[in-house]
C-alpha cells in the first residue's frame, strides 16, 4: 500500500471532499479522485460513499482510517528521530477558546518561538471544540476534559474569574457589596443559546443567564466593560490587558475553571509534538501565574 495514497485517503476523510482534500494537498481534485479509486482497487473495497453532504466513509474507510493515522503518525516520528533533538521546527496548529488565545497564548508562544526559530505556530481562536480527528488542529486547548474519542488529554492550567467592570462605569453607578446588588446593574455575558460549554455558564451562578448585552467573544465581553457598558464576569488573565477594570467583590464571588490540552492519540508517537506540548504546558502555567498575580493590584 503506498504512504502517498493513504495521504490522499486521510486528506479525503478530514475534509470529506475531493476539491477540499486537493486544497490540503495543492493537487488537482481529478487526481485526488483517481488515487482515490486506485487505493480503493487496491484493498478491494469502497472507502467511502458520496452523499449530499460529500464524502463519508464506508465501514471499510473507518477501519483503514485508524491505521492510516498510525502510518502518519510514524512517518512523522521518523521524521523527527532522523532531524535530531535540536530546536523544534515546522509548523503546529493549536485550536483554542478565543480568551485563552488572545490574552494567554500570545506571550507563552512568542517565548517558545523565540527559544525555536525554526517553529511555525498558527493560533486558530474559534468559540467551539475542534474535531482533532479531522486534523482541524494539531493540538486543542477546551474548557471542558473530554469523556469520548481516541484523545489524550492533560490538564494545562487553572484560572479564575471575577466580576469586574471599569473605573468609569463604578463611578458613576450604585455600590456592589454583595452579590445581590447587581439587580440595579447592567450585565455582559455570554450568548446563551451559543454557549458551547456548560463551563462557560458563568452567569448562572449569579441566579441569570440572559444578559442584556452579550456575545460569543470573550474580546468584545471585555471592551463592552472597557467602554463602561456594564458588569461582567472576567477572566483575572485578562485583566492584564484592560488597566481600566477593576474586580468587584472578589472576595464574595469568584469562579475557578481549567483549561486541558487535548491530542490525538496516535501523535504520542510524534516527539516534536510531545516537546512541544511539554514547553507549551510549563510555560503557560507560569505566564498564568504571573497574570493572576497581577491582576490581584485591579481591585475595586
């Protein structure tokens, strides 16, 4: 069986479309289509049905798919034990949370990049979980530790979250003592019926899950604050980069979550990413540390 066709063959089943597979590829969609039916010749069966939404696997294709990932993933291992334990190289691509990717990993990242000039590290920030089985991602950072798929998973920091709004907006409204003083406040949150993960319901724990202003982006939660819109739950690493908020009644409401790393299973065989996965953890718990420790002097 040639590595090549079952590059096409995984390339088909991500992102289940001939044209789409040719784009991963830059080969023509006719050549996708005809190494394809030349794999299929090959091991005697069809690999895949063509249906309104596009290519799916046959019961034959999932159980090639497994071994087809085990193949790259020891193609890629080989890969690395023939380039050495020098600096990491090449390109990862890691899926996260939108908070998480703006105000955590652009500083971890810039320093592993900077200890490995030959690295290549694309941030895809989306308010979704990603399907590392369609290889959207190399790695994946959620808020919630997944109970199902061929993954490893690994915890890769604690965080905490405050309510917090600006100087300007606490000036010029009734005092929050407690938590029941914020009937007379206007609220930011998230979307609720876009609210991918029971772990992102923050507002719930105040007794309200329909903010009167909300959206799906930790970002614009944050500059809705920033411009004194409103009261909000935030996290203590962002507030870093908003010298503006103050925590409010941080002794009377805070909430602790975690982020996991989550992998494929069968990249366990690939050191670069298992180097890297090492750097990324012990880096961003310290960045997170010192966050959090800063944002201790933002307290209302």
């Amino acid at each position: 069986m040639d590595w090549d066709d079952l590059r096409v063959f995984l390339a088909v089943a991500r992102s289940e479309s001939l044209s789409g597979a040719g784009r991963r590829l830059q080969i023509d969609p006719a050549t996708v289509g005809r190494r394809i039916a030349r794999l299929e010749e090959a091991v005697g069966a069809r690999l895949f049905s063509k249906t309104p939404q596009g290519y799916a696997l046959t019961g034959e294709g999932g159980r090639l798919l497994t071994h087809a990932e085990r193949a790259e993933a020891a193609m890629e291992g080989a890969v690395e034990a023939v380039s050495g334990p020098e600096g990491l190289t090449g390109q990862i691509r890691i899926g996260a949370p939108d908070g998480c990717a703006n105000y955590l990993l652009p500083q971890v990242l810039a320093r592993i990049c900077d200890a490995n000039p030959g690295l290549e590290v694309q941030v895809v920030a989306l308010p979704r979980v990603f399907n590392l089985s369609k290889r959207e991602a190399d790695m994946a950072i959620a808020v919630s530790r997944p109970e199902a798929g061929r993954l490893t998973v690994q915890k890769l920091t604690d965080y905490h979250l405050h309510l917090a709004a600006s100087r300007a907006y606490l000036a010029r409204h009734p005092a929050i003592t407690a938590p029941g003083d914020l009937a007379a406040h206007r609220l930011v949150g998230y979307i609720p019926d876009m609210i991918f993960d029971k772990e992102l319901d923050y507002l719930s724990a105040l007794g309200t899950s329909s903010p009167p202003l909300a959206s799906n982006s930790v970002s614009v939660q944050l500059n809705f604050l920033r411009h004194g819109a409103g009261i909000g739950v935030v996290h203590d690493f962002a507030l870093p980069a908003a010298p503006d908020l103050l925590r409010v009644i941080p002794e009377k409401f805070h909430l602790k979550r975690a982020f996991w790393l989550i992998r494929h299973a069968d990249d366990g065989r690939v050191e670069r990413l298992n180097r890297f996965a090492a750097l990324l953890v012990a880096e961003a718990r310290a960045e997170m540390a010192r966050l959090e420790a800063d944002s201790v002097g933002q307290t209302a």
